[in-house]
C-alpha cells in the first residue's frame, strides 16, 4: 500500500471513528449510509484499501438490519462504546493469555483462569502510555478445534471497530497451529482480502519466560513478516516495550500546543494520524483560526530549527509543540 493511500485512508477511518461515536440502531445505519455515500462520491472506492473499508461498513449495515428489534436495550455482551485516543482489538486463541496481559497492562481486573473460554465477553480497559489512552479489547478467544461460529462472528464484529488488531500467540504452544489458524479467520471474515487490510496488524508473543519460548519465538519470526513483540508477564520491562508497540499500531501522533508568550500545554496533546499538518491542528482548535491565519511555529523534530515559522502545509510529527499566530480584527 502506497503511503499516499495508506495516509488518506488513516484519516478518514479516523473521521469514520468520531462520526459514530455513541451511535446505535437506526441512527447508526443512517450515518453508516452517509458515509458510504461519501466514499463513493469521492471516488475513494476505485482505491483497493477503501473497497475493503467499502465492504467493511456494508457487512456492518447488514449485521445491524439482522438484529431483532426489541422493546427497551438488550444487554449486548460484545457491545464497547469507543473511549481513548484509539482501539486495539486483542484476536488469538482461547487460553493465549489475553486476560492475564489486559490486567497487567491496564486498569482492569478481568477473570483468568487456566481452562478454555474464561471470557466470555468483550471486555475493553484503558493503557496509558506517554499522554495517550489506548483503549485495549479483550476479545473471548477462538476453540479451534469446533464450529464456533456465533461467537466467531461477534468477535469479528467487535474487531471491525478497532484501529489495529494484535493477534496474541502463545509461546508454549504450537506455533503453525495458531498463526494459521488466525490467519484463515481474518481472511475469511474479509479483513484482510488479497493480502490487503485497512488494519494495522501485528503480533503479542506471549509467556516468553517458558522453557521452550526462545525457539518458538525464532519459528514464529520465519512464518511472518507482521511486527512481533515478545513478552513475559513478570518482566516491566517487557511490559514496558508492548506499551510502546500498541502506540505505535496507532499511527498517531501528538501534538502539543501553547499560546503566544505562554506556556506549552503538556499532558493533554492533540493525537491525530501520522501525516497531520498545521491546517488540522489549526481546524480543531478553531475554525476562526484558520481563517485568521498568519503563520505557525513549530519546536520538534519536524522543523530544522526551534521555534521555526510554518505555513498551514507543514506536516508535523510526533511531540512537536505548535504556536498559532493570526491576525488581530
């Protein structure tokens, strides 16, 4: 996938994200329209990655007009409402592990247990890491070895909300057994298609600190080109580095803002998709600004020197610190 096209499409599921925010039911449907109707118009759909998105909301249309209406809300066990500055979805097999990760990397305590499909629901916690809140999905895990279709297809469901899905293998066990295993289930639900997905993808590698684990972590980096983050549930600073590695699935970054002659506002960054430029960050401060716009300056990695002045094009990356200037009335 091209940059260009890969950049176009992190934004626009990023809109996608806000536009549904707390929608339900017919409500939902219209807006899901709405953006199909978009795409289309856009001309979006002769793109490969957006006839993926495409299908992706058509499926999801289709799954809401299914559901029997009912009088008052049902309790939906696979139901999250979107939180946090993004959603990473957790996909493996039962008894990977998953549960036991949701509680040492979030603020949730969540049954575990040393048998298969001790979740049994969807269950979401927050991960903090540098400014950003990742909201983390655990997701009950597949039985490989039986039709389990129903809930396969609730899981789906689920994952098909998130920004990034990180299948979770287990270290101590069979290797080839799961990765194609959650392989064929991606590609059959159609999130990946032709090898293509508008999904970042990668892989949590699991109880590292079993006998055996360093072999099957070498067997698991042969099989796949998908980024592996190996972790042991003892180890912080492993722990450490998977919080690192779920920011970065996000591909966001955070910009951070200050007045003229003020101080810079750190602790609540804008986070916007990689590729974010001044225009972006001016428009979500306020549409006035944009219209008032004289210039910007920038401090960070994106400009040669501090406190360089920028137009609206600048694209700005990772903990820059933006100042706006416009014009007086």
């Amino acid at each position: 996938m091209s940059t260009n096209r890969y950049t176009k499409l992190k934004w626009y599921r990023f809109n996608i994200a806000r536009r549904i925010r707390n929608l339900e039911g017919e409500e939902l449907i219209a807006e899901l329209e709405d953006i199909i109707e978009d795409i289309k118009e856009k001309k979006l759909d002769k793109l490969g990655v957006f006839k993926i998105q495409l299908q992706e909301l058509e499926n999801m249309i289709a799954e809401l007009k299914e559901k029997p209406k009912a009088k008052g809300r049902q309790y939906d066990p696979f139901y999250i409402p979107i939180s946090g500055d993004g959603r990473i979805a957790l996909f493996g097999l039962s008894n990977v592990g998953k549960s036991t990760l949701m509680n040492a990397i979030t603020n949730t305590d969540v049954k575990t247990g040393a048998y298969l499909h001790t979740t049994r629901e969807a269950l979401a916690g927050t991960c903090e890491y540098e400014d950003i809140r990742i909201q983390i999905v655990d997701l009950p895990g597949f039985l490989d070895f039986r039709e389990d279709w129903n809930t396969s297809k609730q899981i789906v469901r689920v994952t098909r909300t998130s920004d990034a899905i990180m299948m979770v293998i287990d270290l101590s066990m069979d290797i080839d057994r799961q990765y194609n295993f959650l392989m064929k289930q991606l590609e059959d639900s159609k999130l990946i298609v032709n090898g293509e997905t508008p999904y970042k993808l990668s892989i949590i590698a699991t109880k590292g600190d079993l006998v055996g684990s360093k072999e099957r972590y070498q067997e698991l980096l042969s099989k796949t080109d998908l980024p592996v983050c190996p972790i042991t549930i003892k180890s912080e600073e492993s722990l450490e580095k998977l919080r690192e590695a779920l920011f970065q699935q996000l591909d966001v970054i955070r910009v951070y803002t200050k007045k003229p002659g003020g101080r810079v506002e750190y602790g609540k960054p804008f986070v916007l998709p990689e590729g974010t430029i001044v225009a972006d960050v001016t428009k979500r401060i306020h549409t006035s600004f944009l219209q008032n716009f004289r210039y910007g300056r920038v401090w960070g990695t994106s400009v040669d020197h501090e406190g360089q002045h920028v137009g609206l094009e600048h694209e700005l990356a990772d903990k820059d610190v933006l100042e706006i200037v416009v014009s007086r009335k």
